[in-house]
C-alpha cells in the first residue's frame, strides 16, 4: 500500500495536471489526444526535449551563425573543436552559450560569435538570451578548447528557475 501511494497515488495530482495542460493546447478528450495517437513516443521525446547535437547538428549550427571578422579564425577553431567533440561536450557548449543543452526539433535558428576582450587566460562569455559566444582572441585552437571547456564546467550548475 505505501509502494502503491509513493509510485502512483503521489503522483496522480501532477500526472492529471499535465494531461489537462497538454488536451488544452493539443484538443482531445481525457482518454484520447490528437497528438498521442499520430505520434510514436520518441516523436513526442523530441518535441518536447529536443535532439542531441550531433554532427549534423553542428553543421547546421554553423550556417546560422553570424561571425564577427574580428574573430573569424577563433570561429573556426570554436566549429574544429564542436566537429571533434562528443555529444557531451556540444550539448555543454550550446547550453553555455543558449541556457540549453538539446536543439529544438527545428534546429537553431540564429546564433552569434562576437569578440571579447582578454588574452589566453580569459575565458569565453556567452549572452544566452541573444544566443552568443563571445570569444577573446585565442592564440591557438588548443588554448580556445582548454577555455571554452573549462567555462562549461565552471558554469554546468548555473540555471535561472
């Protein structure tokens, strides 16, 4: 009886809520959704919590961005390395840069590398509500991997609520 209240009853209030949220914005009654009968479960996975970024992802990430001349070759670098990194790596520079860490189904749809000021110790600043990176003018692509790896860790627990 506790197992049954702590797996089921517990959660029966916020399971009705969200099934009412979704028959208010997608129709249907309390038995059948529109949108659960066209759409396989890992359709409705991705509407809702987007796609990894894989290479395809950053191929695409790149063509929507706008690059500042000033900063042209560190941009270039900043695609080598999100092109050589694993999927971990890309989702914790796009949710450093964005505020998330998984593409909307559509993809990313503008995006911006602006130079900031600093040498090889500074690290990369990112504006997520403007989707940009700023990145200082890194001597190499190695440095530019080396700090824009540790501005992701430095900032993985961050989030506004």
């Amino acid at each position: 009886l506790h197992l049954q209240h702590k797996l089921y009853s517990s959660l029966q209030k916020a399971a009705d809520a969200f099934r009412t949220g979704i028959l208010d914005v997608f129709g249907g009654s309390r038995r059948t959704c529109p949108l659960f009968v066209l759409l396989s479960p890992s359709e409705l996975a991705m509407i809702w919590a987007g796609t990894a970024v894989g290479d395809n992802a950053v191929q695409q990430w790149h063509e929507v961005a706008v690059v500042s001349e000033e900063v042209s070759r560190q941009a270039e670098w900043l695609w080598e390395v999100l092109n050589e990194g694993d999927e971990a790596l890309r989702g914790g520079v796009l949710k450093f840069c964005t505020g998330v860490n998984r593409l909307p189904r559509s993809g990313l749809q503008s995006f911006q590398v602006q130079p900031a000021d600093g040498n090889d110790e500074a690290l990369p600043r990112a504006m997520t509500c403007a989707n940009m990176l700023q990145l200082p003018r890194y001597s190499s692509k190695q440095v530019l991997r080396s700090q824009l790896v540790k501005a992701v860790e430095l900032c993985d627990g961050f989030q506004i609520l």
